[in-house]
C-alpha cells in the first residue's frame, strides 16, 4: 500500500524527533478525523503483543512506564498525555492518528526503544528468534526486517516507516470494540466454535490457547525445529475478532492456533491464523464443497487471501484436509 499524502510524510518525518521528556511534546498538527489506514484499536483493558509497542513507543516519546504488555492505569495516562501533547482527541484510545503519531522511521545504525519495539515484535510477535530486543538496530535485525517485508509484500529496504510498522502492529483489524480477552472469553462462551484440546505441543491446544488469551496471558506456540520451541506469543485480535464474526452463523472445529509444527515462520506462530476440521458439521479430512465456503467465510470475516488455504487454493496439497485461515 502507497504512503498516503507528501503531506502525510512531512508531518511524519517532524514529529520523528523523541523529546527528552514529556513536557517538551509540543502540539503538532492532527492527521485528520480518521486514518486512511486501519490500525488496531488499543485502549485500557487490553493487552499483548501490540500493547509492548505501543509502552515501547511511549518509552521513546519520554515517558516513564512499564512494558509489561498490561494496557493499564500508567499506560492510560502516558497515552492520554501523549494525545494532549499532539493535538489529538484526548480518549486514551489508540487508533490510527495515535499510532501514526506515535511511530517513527528506524532503520540500521539507530538505537532507541523505538526499535526495542521492533525487535520484540518480529522475535515474539513473528518468530525471527535470532533477534535481540537490545534496542540497537544492527545487521541481524536489518536482515530480519528484510525478510518480514518480503513476506508481507512490502518494499524490502530495511527502513521500518509508516508501511512496515502498519504491518508489524496488527493492523488488518477487521473491527469491533471488545478486548483480546473478552473476544477469546466469547468465543469459549459459543457453542458454534469447538476448540480442539490435543496438539504435539504441550500446552498448546487450541482450547488451551483460548483461555490463556481470556486470562491475558500469552499462549503457547509451537515450532518448525527445536531451536524455535518454548516461545510464547499473544493471539492478535483481528484473527479472534474474524472467529468471532465467523461464529454468528455458522459452527466449526478448530483443530490449530498457535500450537503444533508449520512452517519456520507460519502465521500460526505470530498469533494471526487458525485451522478449521470440521465446517458446519462436515469433516474437511478430504476435499469438498465445505472447503470454499468455509475458506469464503474467512474471507470475509477480513483474513488474508493470499493466506487463506484449502485443498483448492494451495497446489501444494498442504492444506488438503483443513482451512487455514490467517489475518495480516
């Protein structure tokens, strides 16, 4: 997707400067009513993965706080007095005008907690586990980054802008206003969404992720190798909110989240897909009509069309006896 406006860019590239404390924020002029892109929405009650990059990000703005991934009180109050500071509605929400406020450019040579965050994310968000959270952006998170961009069909320059951040948070959000956790205790609550409880990851099992995201909690994921298990990860909620929409009509069978063995850097891993067994109570063990509709539905429950498998739209035959559906 194309930078938005060189408008954009220039009050971008002016707010990229970190003051050395709060109080040194002055206002900058608002982005507008609403972003053109769509960010994932992170506000008090929330917490994981994004939540860290967002403290991290904060951290660099000046602000003292914990990253602890918990959006609580202290959190609530450096974003409020973040929003003040830049001209924006002052909600403690953050959405799009907040994070494009909030990010700055990085790349190679820098060192700040601004690229702390982009550390922690492609290691415990993506699964680039050669990557050092040190905050010093050196030749392993150059190469990590490359490869991130690549793969998410992004420019591969190794310069973390607006694009590559949009990608990094969950930004493919397809909506709605609950919290990780209340999404995942609704989907435990619904009785159109079975979570399977086996997987060759112990602790790893669909059901067992649920209700670690409920409490949360980071979730259990599994690994390609031996030299990538052990890792921990938060579901995104956009991929829970899809389940979520999916659930209101139709019933399915998760056999996968985050837990058992993909590929090296499946989006099983980073929290952002599931894979369905059994649709509206026909198996998907072989190739049927159930496959493309419950494939249409991840569809339009917002995930990714190029990362949205069944055993008509993956040639390789991986997919042959289930639906991954995954969200970018």
């Amino acid at each position: 997707m194309s930078v938005r406006l060189p408008l954009l860019l220039t009050v971008l590239l002016a707010g990229c400067a970190a003051p050395s404390a709060p109080t040194s924020l002055s206002p900058t002029p608002t982005l507008g009513a609403q972003s053109v892109l769509t960010w994932q929405a992170l506000r008090q009650g929330d917490s994981g993965r994004d939540v860290v990059t967002l403290q991290y990000l904060l951290r660099h703005r000046g602000y003292t706080l914990s990253v602890d991934g918990a959006f609580g009180a202290g959190t609530d109050s450096a974003v409020r007095s973040f929003q003040s500071a830049s001209g924006l509605t002052v909600d403690g929400i953050v959405g799009g005008n907040t994070w494009e406020k909030l990010i700055v450019t990085v790349r190679q040579g820098d060192s700040s907690n601004a690229v702390r965050a982009v550390q922690d994310q492609l290691r415990s968000g993506y699964g680039y586990t050669a990557v050092t959270v040190d905050g010093v952006f050196g030749s392993g998170t150059n190469t990590a980054v490359r490869d991130f961009q690549t793969r998410r069909g992004l420019s591969a320059d190794g310069v973390v802008g607006l694009n590559t951040w949009h990608a990094l948070v969950t930004g493919a959000s397809t909506g709605g206003t609950g919290t990780t956790a209340s999404l995942a205790q609704s989907i435990l609550n619904t009785s159109r969404v079975t979570l399977g409880t086996s997987s060759s990851t112990t602790n790893g099992n669909p059901r067992q992720n649920m209700l670690d995201t409920a409490a949360g909690r980071a979730v259990t994921r599994g690994c390609a190798s031996n030299a990538n298990c052990g890792l921990t990860v938060y579901l995104k909620k956009s991929m829970l909110q899809g389940m979520s929409d999916m659930s209101r009509s139709n019933s399915f069978y998760v056999t996968s989240i985050a837990g058992g063995v993909h590929s090296t850097y499946s989006d099983h891993y980073a929290g952002l897909a599931f894979d369905i067994g059994i649709w509206n109570g026909v198996s998907l063990s072989s190739p049927n009509s159930a496959h493309t509709a419950a494939r249409n539905a991840c569809l339009a429950a917002g995930s990714d069309p190029g990362q949205t498998f069944n055993a008509y739209y993956d040639p390789p035959g991986g997919h042959s006896n289930h639906v991954h559906c995954a969200w970018n």
